[in-house]
C-alpha cells in the first residue's frame, strides 16, 4: 500500500490494460513523461495480466491498480459488473488526474463512468453516458457492432485522437518510433521527445557465458499478429546452430517476463514475427529482424524485415486447409542468409554502415 501523502499532494492515474507488450511499448514512456513533468506528484498505473509485472520491473516505486483474469472475465455482462467495482474503488482513491490512454471498451467505459461521476479524467472514454448504456443492456438493444468496434463507441479528449483511425503510415513518415511515437506523439499529444521504452534488467549468465564465443540468436516466433505463425521455425533454429549460433526460443522463458527479457538482453539478435515480443527486445536494446508476413514494417519499426507479403494460402487463413497449396512463406535459407549479413552489417564501424546504407 502506498503510504499516508500530504493532503496537498497530487495524485495522477494513468490507465493502460492491454498487453504487457503494449505497456511496454506505450504505457511506460508515458509513465516516465508523467514522472518527468510531475515530478511532485504520486504516479498510479491502472493495467491488466502481466502488464503490472512489467511495471514492477520497469518502475518498480509506481503503485500499480492490478486488474486480474478474474476481475475481467469473458462474460460481457461480468466484466460490466467488475468495472464499475473498479470505478468505485478509484473514485476513492481521490485523484487529481486520471487519464485513460486505452482504446478497448472496458476500459473507457470505465473512463466513460467515472466522468459520469465528476472524476477528473481525460484521453479516451465510452462517447454514449453510462446509464444509457445500461438502458440498452436492460432492454437488449445493444449492438454488438458497437461494443466491438473503437471508431463506434470510442470518443476522447486528444484533439488528434482522428488520425489513429486512418492508414496513418501511408502518409506519417517521420517517425523512426513505429506505432507508439505516433500514438502518443501526434494522437495524444503527449510525449514529445524520445520515447524512453528502455528497462534496466539483469542479463541471462547461462547465455552470457555461450555469447563470448557465439552469437546469440531469439527465436521469438510463438506470437504473430497477422494471424498465422512461422510453418518453419524448426528448420530455422537447425540451420542456424548448424552454421554455430547459440539458438533459443521463447518458450525457454516459460511466459516469464523477467526470464525473457534477461535473454534478450544477452542475445545479439532476435528474430520474430510481428508481435510484441519486438517491444521487448528494444527495451533491452536487442535488434530485431522481423518476418513481416503481411503486417505493415512501419507499425513496428524494427531494425531489420523482411518484404511483406500477401497472406500464405497454405498456412493462413485457409477454410478448405489446403496443404497443397503454394507457400510465400520465408524460406528458413534464405532467414539464415540474411542473419548473416546482418552481423557482417552489425560488425562494420558506424560511418562504414551508414555507407552501405546508402
């Protein structure tokens, strides 16, 4: 529990329930923005699963609002109930600020409830009042579309919140941030300078002890948000060993955060497909070369992809699972061959690099 502060005292709570990959890469550059701008203030965090863990790494003085598995259920209605607990329990606490930075439906209809009652909230909140809200519930008028959908139900207190519905990387070309810089830099208006994503954590000695002689190399390959997972992850960590790499995947960490991101910190690359497992390798400081798939690159903004590609036929989605069909899937070869230039890139002074480059 934090301790008993001067009435005086300012209490800001900032809210951020997805992922901890997510929190990673968005929730704690705001945090340290807000830590740097209030810096007399006491800093809450809001989050959900094993975001607060990261937290607890990352900034572990921050008092974390740890919402459970069991405190958002699936059930729709459940959750609804759970909420408004959590608005209670909140509205206690006596904020001075909260600001609600997600873009999921409990979350700002959590928001959406505690502007209802007089809180001090900003950033994004439910654009239909709590009890019409319950009204349809009640008489089984609400549209699922609405629920399911951000642009339907989400209204906000960031003037350029807009632009986050668009295609925004076909024409916001500045930013080297990927998706978070643009999130919270030209939606939120928030975080102006260098986004500090950065976690100081120890390093993994098994695999510290094998990188003096060998280059390490992340499989991270478990998770893809473009719906299908790399068909040859096998072949890839054979070939690479083969070639005398020191190769791990992630479930050697066994869905420990901690665990995985120690790993990273000793590994010379990591290699995955879009996820957030390229958030924790920057925040370790660990290239990240990305099988783009059919994801966008400018949404993630790794060190090094692949060309995207349309969706495999043979291990996308496919209804008819038709194993006949052609592959466009990354050859696990032609993987190989790029890591290896990667490390001849990575070996070449600076202004070499920035030569070849060019």
């Amino acid at each position: 529990m934090s301790e008993i502060l001067d009435s005086k005292t300012e209490k800001v709570l900032l809210i951020r329930m997805l992922s901890s990959a997510d929190v990673c890469a968005i929730g704690l550059p705001v945090l340290r923005y807000f830590q740097k701008n209030n810096p007399n203030a006491e800093i809450h965090f809001l989050t959900f699963g094993d975001g607060a863990e990261l937290i607890k790494i990352a900034e572990p003085s921050v008092f974390i609002h740890h919402v459970t598995q069991q405190q958002w259920p699936d059930d729709f209605f459940l959750a609804m109930e759970s909420f408004l607990g959590l608005a209670e329990e909140i509205i206690g606490e006596n904020y001075s600020q909260i600001v609600n930075l997600d873009t999921t439906f409990m979350p700002c209809f959590l928001t959406r409830f505690l502007a209802d009652a007089g809180e001090p909230v900003s950033g994004n909140y439910l654009n239909m009042s709590v009890q019409k809200l319950l009204e349809q519930v009640q008489d089984q008028s609400l549209q699922a579309d609405y629920v399911n959908s951000s642009q339907a139900f989400m209204a906000s207190s960031f003037t350029n919140m807009h632009k986050w519905h668009g295609r925004w990387w076909q024409y916001d070309v500045e930013g080297e941030g990927g998706y978070p810089e643009f999130y919270l830099t030209k939606c939120c208006g928030l975080v102006v300078d260098k986004l500090d994503q950065a976690i100081d954590v120890g390093i993994d000695k098994r695999l510290a002890k094998k990188a003096k002689s060998n280059k390490v190399i992340g499989l991270c390959l478990g998770q893809s948000d473009d719906g299908y997972l790399y068909p040859y992850a096998s072949r890839l960590k054979k070939l690479l060993e083969q070639k005398g790499f020191v190769v791990w995947d992630d479930r050697d960490a066994k869905e420990d955060i901690r665990s995985l991101l120690k790993m990273l910190k000793a590994s010379d690359l990591m290699v995955c497909k879009p996820s957030g497992h390229r958030w924790y390798a920057q925040a370790v400081d660990c290239p990240t070369l990305m099988i783009s798939g059919t994801s966008e690159p400018a949404l993630l903004m790794p060190e090094f992809g692949t060309d995207p590609v349309t969706a495999c036929m043979q291990h996308g989605a496919n209804p008819n699972n038709i194993a006949t069909l052609e592959c466009n899937c990354d050859k696990a070869e032609d993987l190989v061959e790029s890591i290896e230039s990667i490390f001849v890139h990575l070996a070449l002074e600076p202004q070499d690099r920035e030569q070849q480059d060019e």
